[in-house]
C-alpha cells in the first residue's frame, strides 16, 4: 500500500525556524536572507538550480548570490559538496551545541556548582526577558555560561554589559565580546570595579570633549588618538588643567599632532611631575636664566651723542689766509 500526501504549491508551505530568525537572521543581509529562504524551498522539494538561475529567479546580481552562498558556509548553516548546496539541520546544530558532557564532581563543588548555577539561570531568564522579549535564541545560553567562565564576571556586571551594549552598538555577539575583553583587562569582575571604571570612564569623556574643544576639531578622535588621551587620564593620572599646559604648547607648531602633545606629556611623567605647580616651575627652570634686554639707546648712534671739538679765534682766520693768495 503506498500513501502519497497532495502536495500542490498553493497549498504547501515552507517552514522557517526559529532558530534562523533569532540567530542569524538579525546581522544577515536582507539579499542573503532572500537566497536562504529560497534555497530552503527548493531543498524541500529537492529542486535543481545553477547559481546562475538563482539569481535571474531572485532578480539579483550572480556574485551577490556566490557572496551568499559563501557566507552561509562561514557561518556552517550550509556546506557545498561538488555543484550542490546542503542546508545544515539548524535545530540539530543547536543542540549539538548546547549538549555538553559532564564530569564527575564532590558533593561540596555540586552544592556549590548548583548555587552558581541558579544565580546564572536567574540572570539569564532576566536578559531574555529585558533585552529579546523573550525569545532569545538557544545559542545565548552557551554563550553567556561560557562568558561567565572566560572573564569571572559576576552577575550585575553580566547584566550591564547587555544593557551597555544595548544603549550603545546593539546586541551582536561580536561587540558584546569587544566590550568584554575591555572590561576584563580593566580588571572588572564586580559591580564594584564597574562602578569605579564608569567614573574613570567618565571622567576620560569630559576630558576627551575638552579636547576637541580646545584644539578646534571639527570630528570625532580617531581610536589612536583616543589611546593616548586614555594613557593621559588613566596611566598618567593627568587632569584637563595639565593636559592643558601641553596643548598650549602646539600653538608654536606649524602641524600640531597628538604624537607631539603625548611626547611633551609623558616627559612630564617620566620626570615624575604630577602637579600643575610641579609643571609651570620646571619650564620656567628648563629655559635658563633670562639675559638683560639691550637698550634701544646702547645700539643706535643718536645725534649729537658726542663730543664737540673747541676752535679758537687763530684756527678761523687760518681758514682765510690763502683765499686772496695767487697761485
């Protein structure tokens, strides 16, 4: 006996999971979600088409289709094998991903294990909630849990990272471990670190815009730039009032350039100068003795300014005494 299901066009449909929606779909191009989509349809009825046709079907240019279908493969949602395009199972992916073996432990570290790991459930039902409306995608979970591993973060440091990075680039995965690799080699681990880091980190703010200010620059700081102002702020421990005293000194330069003003400041530093007081003293002393101005009387010769010669009455007659002479 053979069962055969109706399967006309109209009335089929071609399921979409969820799991594309949630974790690839946001930071995917809207072309490439036109080649997935359609790509997923023919592979449900087991369909042939060139890249070629692909993109006369699509109405889209052919390298954006190869763009595409190379993209899928670096995202290991799709493997091509000779001329043909296989879509990973998404599902299947996912829970290979969040299967893990585990191994045998005392009863202290259990206890122990199973405390954290309420606190981190805790933690992860709420960023569900407040930042994916809750339906965040599975592979969340393993990325948080192995988040917490990497840089020792507690919990409240965990959710501000999601709500500082929600205020600022978005919620990628990319740029929420940017951020974290920052936090952690500024020695964050609990809300207190983060406290004192967002006063510093402010601090480095109001100073940076002061800058910018002073120099005139119509843009924003280039990351190097941005670098030397941090080393400034929080190597050095300068205030705005010492960075000052260097920028001043570009007004003598024809091309002014940070790489400058940071020479001028870490020899400030080198020397172990930490005031305003400390800085201005040491310039003064740096120029050496002041020579004496030169009088505008003592360089040029004024009239008059010398001695008359006496004549007597026999000098002037002298000067007649041939005028009636023949010669």
């Amino acid at each position: 006996m053979y069962f055969e299901t109706y399967n006309a066009l109209l009335y089929s449909d071609t399921m979409l999971p969820d799991i594309f929606i949630t974790e690839y779909m946001p930071s995917m191009e809207g072309d490439f979600i036109k080649v997935y989509t359609y790509s997923l349809f023919l592979s449900k009825r087991n369909k042939q088409a060139t890249v070629d046709e692909l993109s006369k079907v699509l109405c889209m240019d052919i390298n954006k289709v190869k763009d595409a279908l190379s993209y899928f493969e670096s995202l290991g949602i799709a493997q091509r094998k000779d001329n043909n395009v296989i879509l990973t199972d998404l599902k299947e992916r996912e829970i290979k991903k969040i299967f893990r073996m585990k191994s045998t432990s005392t009863p202290e570290e259990a206890i122990q294990s199973t405390e954290r790991n309420k606190r981190r459930n805790n933690l992860i039902k709420t960023i569900n909630e407040t930042f994916f409306q809750g339906v965040m995608s599975p592979s969340w979970y393993t990325d948080i849990d192995s988040w917490f591993d990497r840089y020792k973060f507690d919990e409240d440091v965990m959710y501000s990272l999601f709500n500082h990075c929600r205020e600022h680039s978005g919620l990628s995965k990319h740029y929420i471990g940017k951020v974290a690799d920052t936090w952690a080699s500024r020695s964050i681990r609990t809300s207190h670190d983060l406290d004192s880091y967002d006063i510093e980190y402010q601090k480095f703010k109001d100073i940076r815009s002061k800058i910018v200010k002073k120099l005139n620059l119509a843009r924003k700081l280039t990351e190097y730039e941005e670098e030397y102002v941090e080393k400034w702020v929080t190597e050095y421990g300068y205030s705005f009032e010492i960075i000052d005293l260097a920028l001043k000194k570009t007004t003598a330069k024809t091309n002014p350039n940070f790489k400058y003003i940071h020479t001028v400041l870490a020899s400030w530093h080198e020397k172990g100068l930490k005031s305003k007081d400390e800085i201005i003293s040491f310039e003064k002393a740096s120029k050496g003795p002041t020579s004496k101005p030169i009088s505008k009387e003592a360089v040029i010769p004024q009239r008059g300014n010398f001695e008359q010669r006496k004549y007597d009455d026999k000098y002037y007659d002298s000067l007649y005494e041939d005028v009636g002479s023949d010669k």
